[in-house]
C-alpha cells in the first residue's frame, strides 16, 4: 500500500516546475526558440533556390535560381529537417510521428547540420574562388537563414522527460496497452523488456510500405554519397548525412523504424537484400560498382570478425591472414598461371577450398592459443597475423618452398564462370548493362546474405548463447557447465571460414593477390585494423552494424585521398569523436546500450530529447 501511495504522488507531481525550468545556452523562452529554428528552417530552404555564386567555377554550378545544384541540396535536407521538426514539437497533425520521442534534440542537431553545410559551402567558395565578393546574395542569405535555426535551437531547454515508472507485474503486452497515451513509458517499458518500443498500430501492409520507402530511401543515400563527385560535395555529405541520422535517432524515428523491422524481420531482411541488389543497376559504368564491391568484400569480413569479437568476446587482431588464406587457396586452384598447381575448379570447388582452408588455420592456431584471455590473446592473434604475412612472401622458391611466388603474390587470376555467365563479360539485364565489377558485386551480395544467416542463426542458437555467456563472464560460464575452450574454437573457426568465403570473391576480383594486401594496418583496408574498427563502430554483436562500419570505413578513406598525408589524421580524429559521443556503436545491440548508459534512464536515442 505504502508503494501504491508513493506512485501516485510521483504521477500526480508536476514534473518541471515553471519557476525552474531549465533554459538552453541563449535565454530565450521555449516558445520562441522554437518559432525561430522553425523560422530559421524554412529561410534555409527557400535560399537553396537562390544563386549562391555568380560563377560556375566552384562546382555543382550554384549559380541558378529555383533550382538547388550540388551542396545545395545538402543544406536544403538540414533545413527541411529543421523546419519539420520544429513542426512537429508544435503537435501539427501528420508530422507528431516523426518525433516520438521529442524533437527538441532532433530541431538541434538538424540545425547543425544545415549551418555547419552552409558555412563550410562559403567558406569553400570564398577560399576556391578568391573571396567573399564571389558571394552572390543567396550565399549570405543561407548563412544567415542557418545561424538563425542555429540560435533558435540552443535556445531550447536542455531537459528532458521523466519517464514514469513501469509495472513490473504487468505483461509486455499490457504495460504498452496500459500506457498507450504516454509514448515515454512506452519507450521505458519496450526498453528494459528488451524489445523495440511499439509504432502506432498500423495494418501490415503499411508497416511494410513504410519500411519498402526507408530502404529505398537507404539506397538513394549510400548511391549519392558513393557517387559523390568531388571533394567538397563529399564532405557536405558527411555532415548532413552524420548530423541527420544523429537528428533522426534522436527523434526515436530510427528506434520506431527498427521496431518495424523487428516485427517484420524476414521481409526486413529481402528487402533490404533486393535495394543493396538494386544499386549496380543505378550506375552507369563500373566506376562506383568497384568500390560497392570492396565494400561488401570488408564489410562481409568484419561480420565474421563479429563472431569472434562481437559476440564471444575474443580480441583477434590478426584477422585478416583469414581473409588472406582464403584468397591464396582459391587463387591456388583457379588455373592462374602463377599458380605451382595446375588445377583449375569451378566457383563452388574454389570457394569450398578458400573456406575449408580459412577454417584447419583458425583451429590450428586457435588450439594452442585459445586457452589465453584478454591482452595476452590480443598479442598471440597479431603475431599469426604477421607470420601469415611473412610466410606468404617467403614462400618464393629462394627463401622457402615455391608456393605463392614471394611478394609478386598469385597474379592473372581468371574471371569465374558460373553456369555459362561469365563475371568479367558486360551483360545487359532488363534493358540494363553491368560491367565486370557489377557481376561481382551482385555475387558477393549472395555471399553476404550466407552470411548474414549463418550469423543470425549461430547467434540464436544454443551455441550463440554460449558465446554470449562467454563474452560476459567467462568464469561465470565455465561454472554452469559450459566448455569454454570448445566454444571458444568453434567460434574461432567459424568465423574464419566466413572471411574465407570473401577472400575467395576478393582473389577474382583483384585478380592478384599479395603479402601487401594483408596487413595489420596500411591506409587501403581491408587490414585487421579497419576491420576491428568496423566492428566496433557498427555495433558489437549485431547484423547490420558491422555491415554499416564496414561500409563507412572503406568508403571514407576511398574518398578521404584528396588529403594526401593528413588522411589519416583525419580520419582518426573523426573516429575519437565518434567513439567519445556513441561508444556502444552506431547501430548498438540492446544491452551494450544499457551498459554504456547505465546511469540513465533509457538509452541516448530515446530519452535525452533536450539534449
């Protein structure tokens, strides 16, 4: 009874006293701050329509008016982003869906994103042409419409919403049905159960149109920033693209999508297949597929890499010599000439060989070494890494055995031939033609989905759960019974002969391979370092965040050249920042989430809407 009666004070208590409200970084009342982001939101996007610069030297051409050319239409999509959650805190009918978990959060970063495009697109005018007199009256126009958002939206309040306490006696279902009328319970309750917090009931049919737009608008995304034409354009991508899913998961839209995709987690899954299946058809030559392809190539590695580090816990810095392993077998008996064996097996006998020979490696040298934990494994996997490396380039006949022709590495590796298809040959489908690099990339995307199912049902099964009980205490786990070292093993294995299935598809594609290419750490990936980053920047123990590392990291080096010798710099720097302002990964699992928020109340993306 004494609870009952200390839950109802609670309820009944007024959860922000006006007196105390807090305020944003610029005193404004909340009213206000909110008309004047709004404001500054829809100021934003009528000066994408204007003439920026009076010449058509600066690419993407912004000297028209009432059509957004090049950065344009970045700042355009901040701004619109701003205006439209800046609508939404109002309540307008048809737009509250867009911020179920509150907007103000939502109004500041999308700001951000439209001021920082817009200021970095003057200055790179103003710095490319010669000046500010390059300015044509629609470049001030947007630098001033950006900072007024800018202004309005750290004005806003920097609280957030209590969440009210969630019935522990109550059923899943009834706590959501309990709570229908206050969406913050909502998101508490779906949160400590473990599951995505519930969208609006909507008939089947428009959760999976929902979800067919979502995916489509993804590949209108990764197909604009993959095609980006020049530097500058690209790094406005970046921006808006960083801020605007920040914007957006901030927002709670992402979480509301992802429960969509929960409930619909097979149709989730092809349709996202037949959009990544959609992109070499949107390309008009192979300039674009050939990095799609590498992409799938790192990304598909990294989700191996998940088995090991994801979802077992075991620190494996020398990965990619299972990549490599993969690529010389199958090199080895695809009839290169470079070859010492005169052996020439179709597709399915070379990618058996590249994976059975990835796994006798991770059981060979996870036999001896799988009974180490922690600093002392680490070091032991980079030490294989290395050895592969050497070994591969001593293997020349002069030094050792004449196996893989030294550093020359296995070249005129030929293009596969799969029922009469031919990869390396242009083949028109559907009035479409795809080049050479599109042939694999549509191969290596079956790959991919292998996969992606070997990892969900192995991470489902009882011997996923326990690599997961592994991962949190071994000790713990070894007391329940559990043999951590066979576990151990097969995880080591598995996820060896999945890197060795890409390293087959890699060895065609490059036609060559080499000791270079494998590793610890060079500015190409894949090496084992961008690929422990790109687990660890996706999301540990998940599909789809290895998956989204790994594509960002190929791709934003591949597109970082322009900095010559500050690449790196650069892009370690982003990756601090990332890691300091989401550490549990762009697309976290649940509990690692709870973990690096365990202090508050619910997750970042859900609960810290003023912040």
């Amino acid at each position: 009874m004494t609870t009952m009666t200390t839950q109802t004070t609670t309820a009944d208590t007024p959860r922000t006293p006006a007196a105390t409200a807090p305020t944003g970084l610029i005193a404004l009342p909340p009213n206000v701050a909110r008309a004047t982001a709004t404001a500054g939101g829809v100021l934003t996007v009528l000066s994408a329509f204007t003439a920026w610069t009076w010449t058509s030297a600066f690419p993407g051409d912004l000297t028209v008016y009432g059509y957004p050319g090049g950065l344009q239409w970045l700042v355009l999509i901040g701004g619109a982003l701003t205006a439209l959650f800046g609508l939404a805190s109002y309540g307008v009918k048809g737009l509250k869906w867009l911020a179920p978990a509150g907007a103000d959060a939502a109004i500041k970063l999308s700001a951000i994103a439209a001021f920082a495009t817009a200021w970095y697109t003057v200055i790179a005018i103003s710095t490319t042409l010669g000046g500010l007199v390059n300015l044509e009256p629609g470049g001030f126009v947007a630098a001033v419409a950006t900072l007024v958002a800018l202004i309005g939206a750290f004005a806003l309040p920097f609280d957030r919403p209590e969440l009210d306490a969630a019935d522990p006696l109550d059923t899943r279902a009834d706590q959501f049905k309990h709570d229908a009328g206050n969406q913050w319970t909502v998101f508490k309750a779906a949160f400590a159960a473990g599951t995505p917090a519930p969208a609006r009931k909507l008939p089947a049919y428009a959760e999976i149109l929902i979800l067919t737009g979502v995916l489509a608008l993804g590949l209108l995304v990764f197909t604009y920033g993959i095609g980006t034409e020049y530097d500058e354009l690209f790094i406005g991508f970046l921006i808006t693209a960083g801020f605007g899913f920040a914007a957006l998961s901030k927002a709670g839209l992402a979480a509301r999508v992802s429960a969509l995709a929960a409930r619909h987690r097979n149709v989730a899954m092809v349709g996202a297949f037949a959009a990544a299946a959609a992109f070499p058809f949107t390309q008009s030559d192979d300039q674009y597929a050939t990095i799609g392809v590498n992409i799938l190539i790192f990304a598909t590695v990294a989700l191996g890499l998940n088995i090991v580090v994801g979802l077992t816990g075991l620190l494996d810095l020398g990965y990619v010599a299972f990549l490599g392993v993969g690529a010389y077998a199958a090199a080895m008996v695809s009839g290169s000439p470079s070859s010492p064996f005169d052996i020439h097996l179709p597709f399915w006998g070379a990618i058996i060989v590249g994976a059975v020979a990835s796994m006798i490696f991770g059981v060979l040298i996870g036999a001896p070494t799988l009974r180490l934990r922690g600093d002392y494994l680490a070091i032991v996997t980079l030490g294989f890494g290395e050895i592969f490396r050497i070994a591969v380039m001593n293997m020349d006949g002069t030094s050792g055995p004449d196996i893989t022709n030294g550093s020359n590495g296995i070249s005129s590796i030929p293009n596969l031939v799969i029922l009469g298809f031919d990869f390396g040959a242009e083949h028109t489908i559907a009035g479409f033609t795809i080049g050479r690099f599109a042939n694999y990339f549509l191969l290596m995307l079956l790959i991919t989905l292998v996969v992606v199912v070997v990892f969900r049902r192995s991470a489902e099964s009882r011997i996923g759960r326990a690599w997961i009980a592994i991962r949190e205490d071994e000790t713990a786990a070894l007391a329940m019974g559990i043999n951590g070292f066979r576990v151990k093993l097969i995880a080591f294995a598995l996820g060896a002969a999945l890197a060795g299935l890409a390293g087959t598809v890699q060895a065609h594609v490059t036609y060559t391979v080499t000791p270079e290419q494998y590793q610890f750490a060079h500015v190409v990936p894949p090496n084992s370092a961008f690929l422990l980053a790109a687990v660890v920047l996706g999301g540990m123990g998940t599909i789809s965040g290895p998956l989204v590392g790994g594509a960002l990291l190929f791709l934003i080096p591949n597109k970082l050249q322009f900095l010559g010798e500050y690449q790196l710099l650069a892009f370690g720097v982003a990756l601090v920042l990332l890691m300091r302002f989401r550490p549990e990964g762009l697309i976290p699992n649940r509990r690692r989430q709870l973990e690096f928020h365990e202090n508050e109340e619910a997750p970042a993306t859900l609960t810290k809407a003023g912040a």
